[in-house]
C-alpha cells in the first residue's frame, strides 16, 4: 500500500488544520456492516478486536492485522528514522481486564526492524469510556481531560510521530497534539494513521496525492 500526505479532500474533518501533518495509507468506508475478507474495513475491525477472545481463530485474524499495519509502517518509516514514536491511547484503561494493546504490540515489532526509533508512553485513559464508534461524543476538549500524562519527557525530540489506526472527525489527533504542544511547542507532529474514513459517496471527491 501507498501512503498519502492528507491535504483536506474527502469527508470534512472538523477537528483538523490546514498544517497538521498526517499520513495515510488505506481507506475505512463507514457504516459497512459486512466486511469483504483482504479488505481495509475487515482488516481495522479484526485489528481492533482485542486480545480477550474464546475462539483461536478470532485471535489469529487479530494478529494478522497487527502484522499487516506494522509491514505497511515499515514503508513510510525509514530504517534510519531516530524519531520518537507513541500512539493514541485507547478507549479503555490500562486496569481494564479487556485492555487492548494492539498499539503496544505494533511498536515492540515494529521497533525490532526500526531499532533508532524511541518509543515513547505519552498519555493513558483515566478510566475506561465508550469508544467513538459505539456512539461517544466526539470532543477533543472531553478527551482531553480523559486522558492523564505519562512520566515522559519530550524535550530532546524534534519530531514525534504518533499512530493510530482510523482517523473520522480527527478528535484523537487534535486532543494528543493540543496537549503536546502545549507542553512542548517546539516539536513537530507526524500523525500515521492506518486508514481515514470516508462515506461511500465521498469516494469521487477522494483522490489523494502521493507526498
């Protein structure tokens, strides 16, 4: 898969600005019930499955995404890359008995073919929330006050990219990069996000342009 710099085209994104930085790869079609096996929304769906699963075949689907978004990572990050590197903290905290750690297990592979890249912890949930996609309100200021710091520091780091799998209204992304730059100004945010999501009818005004 080829990754594309976002330039604003598609679905209105209101949360995002004109100058934030963010790469993608896939498309999510939103509101697709049934999921086409090798497709993007199948794909996002068994990533987001969670680890706490009865049947083996359930967790073997779920490890093939994980393996398949780490295998497309390795092709927007260089070998060289000495980036720091963290992710959007999920809907759940880390207490939670169905805590998932997909983001976790992404960067512990990821990091053994990017070995210069620093990973870095940056926000944990307080406490466990309904996720956006059963019907959260999406407000980034909500999720601010959600979300509590880790002991990290960022001030040696010039840029920071932080992954997520599925970008809507960009509610995750404005929440993690609000909160960042506020503590640290001068470093530059790279959101990669695995897929945007988009109305099937918005699929013509979508034509990204390879960065």
């Amino acid at each position: 898969m080829s990754w594309y710099k976002w330039d604003g085209r598609g679905r209105i994104r209101q949360f995002l600005l004109p100058d934030d930085c963010i790469y993608t790869s896939r498309i999510y079609t939103s509101g697709q019930l049934h999921h086409e096996r090798n497709s993007t929304n199948n794909y996002v769906s068994n990533f987001k499955m969670g680890p706490n699963q009865e049947n083996p075949r359930r967790l073997y689907f779920r490890d093939e995404a994980i393996n398949i978004f780490v295998r497309e990572l390795k092709e927007i990050i260089s070998i060289n890359a000495t980036t720091a590197i963290s992710w959007i903290p999920t809907s759940k905290n880390k207490l939670d008995v169905n805590y998932d750690n997909r983001f976790e297990i992404v960067l512990k592979k990821l990091l053994t073919f990017r070995k210069n890249l620093t990973q870095i912890e940056i926000f944990t949930a307080k406490s466990t929330r309904e996720p956006f996609h059963h019907g959260a309100v999406r407000d980034p200021q909500i999720l601010k006050q959600e979300w509590e710091w880790c002991d990290c520091d960022l001030t040696i780091h010039e840029r920071l990219i932080v992954i997520d799998d599925v970008l809507t209204e960009g509610t995750n992304f404005r929440a993690f990069s609000d909160l960042v730059l506020a503590k640290f100004p001068n470093i530059k945010i790279y959101g990669v996000i695995w897929a945007l999501a988009e109305y099937p009818e918005d699929f013509e005004d979508f034509f990204p342009i390879q960065d």
